[in-house]
C-alpha cells in the first residue's frame, strides 16, 4: 500500500501529539513530534546560556547538537534522554522563543523533510502544511477552544502527579498562542487544503476516528 505523509497542525495543547501517536500506531507510520524539536533547542540554549534572541549563536549551536528523534518519540539530545526535561512549562515558552528565529526554523525544517522524505510519517507541528510538507496528502488543522485545552493539561499534570494550576496553564496557553501566530515567520496559520476539526468537545477516539477517515479516503 502506497505511504503518505500526514502533515498536522494546530495551537498549543489541542492534543496533537496524542492523536497523531495514535493515528502513527494505527496505520504502522512513525510520528515526529516536531515542536520536541524546537523544545531540544530550547533547553540546549538555556543550559549553554545562549540568549534565545541571539540567532547566530542558537544556529551554530544546532550544528553542534547531535540530536536523534526516536521513533518511539523519545528525545535524545548528545546521547542523553531528555524526553521528559522539555516538557516543563519554562521549555515550552522558550522554544516559542527560539521558533521565531528564521534561521533556527530553516535549519529545523530542513532536518524534517529530510526525515520524512521516503513518506509514511505523520508530523506535528504548526508550519508543517504550511511549510514542512507542503504536498503532504493529508493536511488537518486540529484547534479547540483555550478552556479546554487548559483543562486537558491541567488534568494531564495532575494525572502525572505534577503540580498544576489552571489559571497559568491558561495564561501560558494564550500567550503562546498568541507569540505563534503572530511572529513574523511561518506563523501559525490553517494551510488553505487542511481539514480544520474543532476537538473542544470530541473525545480522542472521535479526533482519530475524523483523522483516519481522511486517511483512508486518500488511501483507496
Ligand atoms: O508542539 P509544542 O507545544 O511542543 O511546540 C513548542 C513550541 O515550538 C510551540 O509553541 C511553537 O512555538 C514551536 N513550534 C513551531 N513549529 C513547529 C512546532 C513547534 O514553531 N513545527
């Protein structure tokens, strides 16, 4: 059977990386996380104390990186796991930070399509039928409104026995959203061939369900 490529988009904390882990598992894909990347940046800079305006030095540190994306979506940055180290409030808005840079994003896009290129991947993201994969066959926009995507990472923290107060996953949600579409480059934005799905009152198996019908109507 013929391998697409699954480009998905969508603000913070709609639940994109479990749908497309999800989906990956279901059609035997591999999904790249891409905003784990912008994340393995991120930390980098902040532990080598590289300001995260400064391009240069963030774009000479990447050449440096020896960065693997797992396909089980773990995150190994110069041979040391740090999967669960960027997942914490002050990565996410840092690599928001880092993302605005035209020279790390062309350096990051660049290792994407190089990954995806033999097809079978869904990637996650918020440029990627924009910019990444623009012929991507399948192209989904997942949004879903601020309360509820706040909600869903407060429980997630709590399920995780991480401390969690709504008001600022609230707070950091909107300010991220806000920093993501209106930076100057490859904004967050619908491409104009994706599928837009309102996940605020979808449970993840309807989400997946939307998806994989997509998918399998571009498959036969
Ligand atoms: O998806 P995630 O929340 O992990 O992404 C972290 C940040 O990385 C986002 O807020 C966004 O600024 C940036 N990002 C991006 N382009 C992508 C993926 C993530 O600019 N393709």
């Amino acid at each position: 059977m013929k391998k697409i490529n699954i480009a998905f988009d969508g603000p913070s904390a709609a639940g994109k990386s479990t749908i497309a882990d999800l989906v990956a598992e279901k059609l035997g894909y591999t999904h790249l996380d891409t905003g784990a990347m912008y994340r393995a940046v991120a930390y980098e800079a902040l532990q080598k104390g590289i300001a995260l305006d400064d391009e240069e030095n963030v774009v000479r540190m990447i050449e440096g990186m020896d960065l693997e994306m797992k396909a089980d979506g773990s995150v190994v940055l110069n041979k040391e796991d740090i999967s669960e180290k960027i997942r914490t409030n002050e990565i996410s808005l840092a690599a928001s930070d880092v993302s605005k840079l035209e020279k790390v994003r062309a350096a990051l896009v660049a290792m994407q399509q190089k990954i995806s290129r033999g097809g079978g991947y869904i990637l996650d993201g918020r440029d990627i039928g924009t910019v990444v994969l623009k012929d991507a066959e399948v192209k989904i926009y997942l949004t879903a409104s601020v309360e509820s995507r706040a909600l869903r990472r407060h429980k997630q923290n709590l399920e995780k026995g991480i401390e969690s107060d709504l008001e600022s996953i609230r707070r950091d949600i909107e300010k991220r959203d806000y920093q993501d579409t209106h930076r100057e480059h490859s904004p967050l934005k619908k491409a104009e061939d994706a599928v837009e799905i309102d996940s605020s009152d979808l449970s993840i198996e309807e989400v997946v369900d939307a998806v994989m019908a997509l998918v399998e109507k571009e498959l036969n």
